[in-house]
C-alpha cells in the first residue's frame, strides 16, 4: 500500500470504520490495519490543495 496523505479517507472492509489522515506517512510500505486486514484508501486527499 502506498503512503497515506494528510486528508486521505481510510476505510475497513470489514467493520466499515473510516479515518481520516491527518499527518502524512514516510513509510514505504505504509498499512494500517483495522480487523486483521489492511485498510483502503477510499479518498485520496488533492495534491493541489490551496490551504496545506
Ligand atoms: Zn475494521
């Protein structure tokens, strides 16, 4: 999975929790995990942003 952004929407396709990113992550490999699998990136956060 790749890093997260800051404003990302994280969703677990198991329980259907959602987060939101609020500090980007420097790993390579980044995965978060909520009910044993992976969670997905359900909105990726704009690059273009005018205010972060
Ligand atoms: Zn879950």
């Amino acid at each position: 999975m790749e890093p997260v952004k800051k404003g990302d929407i994280l969703v677990c396709s198991e329980c259907s929790v959602e987060l939101e990113v609020t500090k980007k992550c420097d790993c390579e490999n980044c995965e978060i995990v909520c009910c044993g699998k992976a969670m997905e990136v359900k909105e990726k956060s704009s690059d273009n942003c005018c205010c972060c």
